[in-house]
C-alpha cells in the first residue's frame, strides 16, 4: 500500500532561485546534485519550459542558470518530503557560500613600450621570454578497459579532492568527479565517451558557462591517460611565462613544479577553474584576448597594471626589475608586521578595517591583522529563505565577539544583488531603482527583524549601524527613526548604537552640511560612486570605469573637506596600492578593505 501511496502521491515543488553573480555554474551544480542522489525518489528541475534530471550534473547544467532565474524543483517518491527540506537548505548554503570573483584595480604604469591591457588574474610582476603551450599526444596500446579507466580516474579525483586544503580547490575535484560519473554512465568506450565530451564542449559555447569546457577536456585526457594515451607537455628548465589559449586543471600541478614565471591565457575567464588554481598557486597570470606571438627576449607580464610588455625598452626592464625587488621584500615584511599600526613616515596613523561577510571571514581578519569591522555585508547571511530572529542574533553575536569595532551594513539587495523571498518589482535598470536604504519603504518587516537581532547581539557593546544607499537626508532620517522605533518595540537601549551611512549616491555630495547635522558617521563605498559617477554599471561586460580618474579623487576631496563626522572608504579602492597614497594625501584616515589586503595595504601606508 505504501509503495502505491508513493507512487500516486501528488509532487512536491520548490521554487528556487539564483542568487550567486557566477550563476548555477559546475561547482555548486555538482555539490547539489551529490546531496540529490542520497535520496530515493525522482528529482526533476523545471526552466522555460524544460525539465531534467537533477541528479545529473550534465543535465542541470543545461538548463543554463544565471543570476536570478528561478527553477522548479519537482520531487516524487519516497524520500521526497526529506529530500526537499535538505537540498533547499543545500542550495541556500551553496547560494550564500559561492563568493563573486573579485576584479582587481590596476595600478597605473609608465613603461615606455607598448602595453597590452589584460584583466588580471592574480598579481605579480614577471620578467622572462614568452614561451608558447604546446602538447603531444602519443599512444602505446595496453590491456586497460574503458571502466577501469574511468574507475582509475575517479579515485585520482577522490585524492585530489582529500588532499586539498582549500574549500574552493576541494569543490573543483568534487565536481569533475561527479561530472564523469555522469557522463561515464551513458557511454561503454572511449570512442564514444570522446563523442560525447565534443557534443558537450559544443554545446557549452557561446554560454556563461562555456569557460568549463576545459574540466570536460581534463576529464577526457584523465581517463585516456590509463588507457596507454601520454601527453607531453615540453617546459623550459628556464624562467619562462607561458602563453596559451587556455589551460586544464590538471596543468596548474605541472606548472607549479616548473620554472614558469607568469601565465597568459587569451581565451578563459576570471572564473574558470584553471584561473582560481591560478590563484591558489599564486602564479602571476592575466587573460589578455589578443594574438600574441612567442618571443625568446625577454617581456614584462605586470598584473598589478593589467598588462603585457612585448617589447619592453631598457628603462622598462629596469623599472621592473626594481618594482619586483621591493615587491617580494615588501610582501615578507608586510606580513611579519601585520598585527602592527600602520604609521605614515609622517607619524600620522592610518586605521586598516576589514570588510567581511560572516564569522569565517571575521575570523580569517582578525589572522590578517584588522583593527576592527568596516563593512560587514549582511546580505551573506541571508540564504533562500529569510533566517529566523534566533539565526541572525547568533551570527551577529559570533562576528561582534571577534572585535570592539564593528560596522554593521544593513541589508542592501537589489541592484546585482538578489535574495529570492525579497519580491522587487522588475525594473528596466534596477542599478537606479528599488536597492538598499528604500527597502525599509517595501520589506520594512525584514528590516525589522535585521535589526531587532542586531540590537539583541549588541548588548550593550558599541556598534555601529550604516544604511546603504541614502541619497537625501530624508531617507537617512526614516531609517535611523525606523531603527529606534524598532529598538522601543522590543524595549532594547541604543545608547552604544551609532548610525552612520554609506556615501556612494552622487546627490549626497552636494548636502553634506545638512548630513552632517543628522548623522554620527560616513563610510564611501567607492565601487558604487565610481559607477554613478560615470554611469557605468560596475557589471558591464565590455564598458569599464576608470577608478583612478581625477574625478574620482575630486569627489572624494570634496567629501572629506566637509565632512565634520568620522569618515572612512569600504571600496576596492582601499587596497589599490596607487589609490593609498592619494587618499591619505586627501585627508583620510580609515581604510577599510578584504582580509588578504590588510597586511599589504599596512605596508604601502607605512612608505607614504
């Protein structure tokens, strides 16, 4: 009777919806469907019309998710019920956890010779002749099956996932395997699991996605390098910079062990899994999208600036070579003295915050030397549904215990950012419409509860609260009397609560007497004012802003020339080594930027 209970029982359904700026991509694909195979009923996902498997890596990512879409989950069987509680709860997690890839601000250069301009994967600055990527492939026949190939690639994968140390590199591993679980299923030789490698890696161009197409091709040379396939990919023994279209996972382990000096790619992304081993090795490495030629003289692949030397002057090679001296110096020195002030030449002490998400990132602060919390961004501590009071008061109670100095930023969604159980009206540009400080106007209820469990972590300790995007006194004034009225609802004291805001509205600028009058501190968020002040969005695929632009400094120059109350910077800007002494020029004295910054951004303060 139970099995035909099951069977006739009406579906379970779930709307979920994308949240992540790097869409519903391999990684966090392959962890949902890992959890989704635990349970024994039929799990289907439902967008535009189609509906797949969500228990096949392959087929889920076909449905092609990027931020904000919304699919169905459709659930029938006997763990259904079970099965929809947690995999909700995994897709909040893997929404919240799925950090966007940072892009970083180029420093600005002077080389005499032409400069190639590239977007920077990690930085550094290498000096070596460019050396081109080239693989043979060779074959010497041996009695290995196509299974026990597969087998044998499926526990490299395994140990390559348990010897990773880092959570992202781990996940790579998690979802190669569980990618060629997948794809290994449908096929019985190599011929056709080729076939089917091809089809895919057809069918993933021209999409978000189609930056994955080397985990596909890794997979393929994994499981044919058992089956008596070799491939010889031929290095210098001497310092080199390696140009290539693109890069396997699997090379970045060769590389490491070689005498490579930089990486170019000309046809990948920021957020390929070949860049972020790039980055986990700490190998200077840009995409740089032109035709390029090798060349045995030596270049200048400069990452801090963005861009490639090909035929650099005398005086170029000079400079670099210095700049690599006081770098790798700079870099030892800067972490043996991160817990310590960061002093000008000139006495004056300059305040390094760091800007944090959750109490992970709290804590990997406190390790990186922070003085305090300039920016915590709460809308991480949202998932795909709205936390109780309970979650929120002990997250916040876990990060306020870390430091005395905290600045909490309530909620700001819309714009780039989405939370699924927030309902925004769709708008033709929702960089100019309903985002931060104007929810308290359209979700005032899960203001209240924000802030209800901000008050409540408090006790009594001297936070600080920022509200984003104000661009009138007015909106300031109802969030900060909104923020007391909830503080005499629930009979909670505010007397240690400051109320400050974010300055990234251009409209601001021309009123800060009257802000002055209303609020106890500023925090410019640089990313956003630099967009509204050219208007550009910050996420445009092909227009970009300049953040070093003497306009930008102007209008910083102007706000910390009127301000009367403490004022710091929260934005990228922060940390960009050209930027620092500019702003300490102009007056600031609090800098607020990432944990992994904060050691750097001490030292480049300490030779201003």
């Amino acid at each position: 009777m139970l099995f035909f209970k099951n069977l006739f029982a009406k579906p379970l359904t779930s709307t979920l919806t994308v949240t992540s700026n790097n869409g519903f991509h391999l990684r966090p694909v392959a962890k949902f469907v890992s959890e989704a195979k635990k349970f024994d009923c039929e799990i289907n996902a439902s967008f535009h019309n189609k509906s797949v498997s969500a228990k096949a890596v392959n087929a889920l990512l076909s449905l092609g998710l990027d931020k904000e879409d919304s699919f169905v989950l459709e659930l029938q069987g006997k763990d259904a019920s079970k099965a929809l509680t947690t995999l909700r709860q995994v897709f909040a997690t893997l929404m919240q956890d799925d950090e966007e890839v940072e892009h970083i601000v180029n420093t600005q250069h002077d080389y005499e010779g032409e400069a190639l301009l590239g977007e920077s994967i990690y930085q550094g600055l290498a000096i070596a002749p460019l050396y081109h990527y080239t693989q043979e492939e060779s074959y010497i026949k041996n009695n290995a099956t196509f299974q026990g190939s597969v087998v044998h690639a499926m526990s490299i994968l395994s140990k390559r996932f348990e010897e990773s140390t880092q959570k992202d590199i781990a996940n790579i591993y998690l979802a190669q395997k569980e990618l060629l679980s997948q794809l290994s299923a449908e096929v019985h030789d190599i011929d056709t699991f080729s076939a089917l490698i091809d089809k895919e890696i057809k069918t993933l161009k021209g999409s978000k996605l189609e930056s994955k197409a080397v985990d596909y091709q890794d997979l393929l040379r994994l499981v044919k390098s058992n089956l008596g396939y070799t491939y010889q990919v031929h290095l210098p023994s001497q310092p080199f910079i390696l140009l290539a279209k693109d890069l396997l996972p699997s090379d970045i382990k060769q590389l490491e062990t070689s005498s490579v000096q930089g990486v170019i790619l000309t046809q990948s992304s920021l957020t390929s899994h070949t860049a972020i081993l790039l980055r986990s090795a700490g190998i200077t490495s840009l995409i740089l999208p032109e035709d390029i030629h090798s060349t045995s003289d030596d270049v200048i692949l400069d990452t801090y600036a963005g861009v490639l030397i090909h035929h650099p002057t005398p005086k170029d090679l000079e400079t670099a070579t210095k700049v690599q001296t006081l770098h790798h110096r700079q870099e030892i020195l800067s972490q043996e003295k991160r817990f310590e002030p960061a002093i000008t030449k000139n006495k004056k002490t300059i305040h390094v915050y760091a800007n944090i998400t959750d109490v992970t990132s709290a804590s990997a602060a406190k390790e990186a030397g922070a003085e305090g919390i300039g920016l915590l961004r709460t809308e991480f501590l949202f998932g795909q549904q709205a936390p109780s009071l309970e979650t929120q008061t002990k997250a916040y109670e876990a990060i306020f215990a870390c430091f005395d100095d905290v600045t909490v930023r309530t909620l700001d969604v819309g714009g780039d950012k989405a939370l699924p159980y927030i309902s925004l009206p769709k708008e033709e540009n929702p960089f100019l419409g309903v985002r931060g400080v104007r929810l308290f106007q359209s979700h005032p209820d899960i203001l209240e509860a924000q802030l209800h469990a901000i008050f409540l972590a408090a006790k009594g300790k001297s936070i600080k609260i920022m509200f984003p995007m104000v661009s009138s006194v007015e909106e300031f004034t109802h969030a900060k009397n909104f923020a007391l009225h909830v503080a005499k609802k629930y009979q909670l004291t505010t007397e240690s609560i400051l109320f400050g805001m974010m300055i990234e509205v251009p409209s601001v600028l021309f009123d800060l007497k009257t802000f002055n009058e209303a609020v106890d501190f500023y925090s410019v968020g640089t990313n956003d004012l630099t967009q509204y002040l050219f208007a550009i969005e910050r996420t445009h695929p092909t227009l970009k802003t300049d953040a070093l632009s003497p306009v930008v400094f102007k209008a910083l120059y102007q706000i910390v020339t009127q301000v009367t109350k403490p004022v710091s910077i929260c934005g990228e800007l922060a940390a960009n080594i050209d930027a620092i002494p500019k702003l300490i020029q102009l007056g600031y004295t609090s800098l607020s930027v990432t944990p992994k910054s904060i050691a750097q951004t001490k030292e480049t303060i300490r030779h201003v």
